[in-house]
C-alpha cells in the first residue's frame, strides 16, 4: 500500500472505492481497522497537540478528507489519488453494510439528533444491522465502560460522529477495546444526516471551499477557526515547498 509524508505525516494514497474495499475486507478477515482523516485544520492542530498527532499516526489508515490536502500534496510532489471525505466513506460504508448484513454502532452527538439520524438511515438503509447507539457526551472517565458496551453489543463497524481531537483520542485509547473491525470518526456528519446542518453543495466541495459553505452557516462560531486555520495551512505549505528535497518519501505508519 502505497504511503506519502506530508508534513511529517504518513497519509495513504488511496481512492475511496479502494477504501471501502480495504474496510469490508477487514471486516471479512476479522481485521481492526482504525481510520484517520486529516483536512487543513487538522493537519495544522496537530502540530500544536501532540495528543491529537500520536493518535492520528497509531491510525491503520490515513486519508485525506479534505482537498486542501490533496492540492498541497500535488504542490509538494507527495500525490494523492482523490480527496476520501469522511461523510462520503460513512454512507459508502452504510450501504456496505447493510447490502452484506454486517453490524454497525454510531456513537457521538446530542442525545435528540442522534435519533433524528438514526430515523433517516433507518429510512436509507431499511435493512441495516443496528447494533446499538449512544450520544457523545460522557466524561473521560466513562471511556472504557462505553468501548466495553460496543464490544458486547457485537457491532462490525463503529462510527464515531464527535468532534476532534475526542474522536481520535477515544478511537487511540478504546478503538481495539470496542472489537469492531471498522472504527471511523466521522466527524460532524451524524449532524449532516440528521439534517441539523446542510452539507455545502458538490460544485463548492470541488473548489475546496466546503469550509467556506460551513462558514456561512455558523459564522460566529467558525468564522475566525477556519480563516486562522486556513492561513496556517498556506504558511505550512510554503514552508515545506521552500524547504522539502526533490525526491518524495514513503513511511511506515508510526512518525
């Protein structure tokens, strides 16, 4: 399997119909399989968490959710295939899932728009294998009681909808305990399906301006992460094109 280094982190080349592959063969095979997802943001937070980049590193995949990743990656000499994003491998997954009657678990969000999601896949998906459900909000403390759960409730694939660094950090330290074969954060997609936020149209995702769409809905609240973010990304990538050798790297998955 083909790997990149971009930023110090080792990101694997793969489409997103190689992907799904990849995860229902682990599924088949009894594999765990933990996948990370880095876009812009991420990529920049972790260079100031180490929490969140010791997680994401210990990931058996990691993919490039976001097209800022994929342009600089052609920018640098580090190619990526095609951009993988989290809520288009989710509901590839669910549809997996639910075609070879393997079992799923969603954790994460409020208690109310975990069960407007859960209506509308029931709605997509009539013949998916719930296993089970829970919202996202419990104390550190509760981590290792909420993985046994998943565990004992038998469930194939775990969906993580909750946001970072949680995600990483609880899939990091309780994903092997949850004995899913698929673990996947997903970020602010159960919120997406749910309908409680609108998902920015395909013409903005290719122009890589999904994150421009989410500003306008939540400006207060996103408006200066993205745009500090976003300008961090630009200096990280100037600085590596100015600084990185000419031949492209490959890693092993641990930095």
């Amino acid at each position: 399997m083909k790997r990149q280094i971009l930023f110090g982190v080792a990101l694997d080349a793969m489409t997103m119909d190689e992907t799904v592959q990849r995860c229902l063969e682990a599924v088949r095979n009894s594999e765990q399989l933990e996948i990370g997802m880095v876009n812009a943001a991420k990529l920049v937070n972790m260079r100031r968490d180490p929490r969140l980049a010791h997680a994401v590193a210990g990931c058996d995949l990691v993919l490039a959710d976001g097209q800022a990743v994929v342009w600089a990656g052609k920018v640098l000499r580090a190619p990526l295939p095609e951009r993988v994003a989290g809520i288009d491998l989710f509901m590839r997954l669910l549809a997996a899932a639910e075609k070879a009657d393997m079992s799923v678990y969603f954790l994460g969000a409020k208690e109310e728009v975990l069960q407007m999601m859960l209506r509308q896949v029931s709605a997509r998906f009539p013949a998916l294998r719930v296993a089970g459900s829970r919202n996202g909000y419990f104390a550190d403390s509760e981590q290792e009681a909420v993985a046994d759960a998943i565990a004992d409730s038998g469930a194939q694939l775990l969906f993580l909808g909750m946001t970072s660094p949680k995600k990483e950090i609880f899939t990091a330290g309780y994903g092997k305990r949850t004995d899913a074969h698929v673990v996947h954060g997903v970020g602010g997609s159960f919120d997406i399906l749910a309908g409680i936020t609108k998902r920015a149209p395909e013409v903005w995702q290719r122009m890589g301006l999904e994150w421009f769409y989410r500003t306008l809905q939540e400006p207060r609240r996103l408006g200066k992460r993205y745009f500090t973010t976003n300008a961090l990304f630009l200096a990280m990538t100037a600085r590596e094109l100015i600084h990185r050798t000419p031949a492209t790297g490959f890693a092993n998955r641990r930095y």
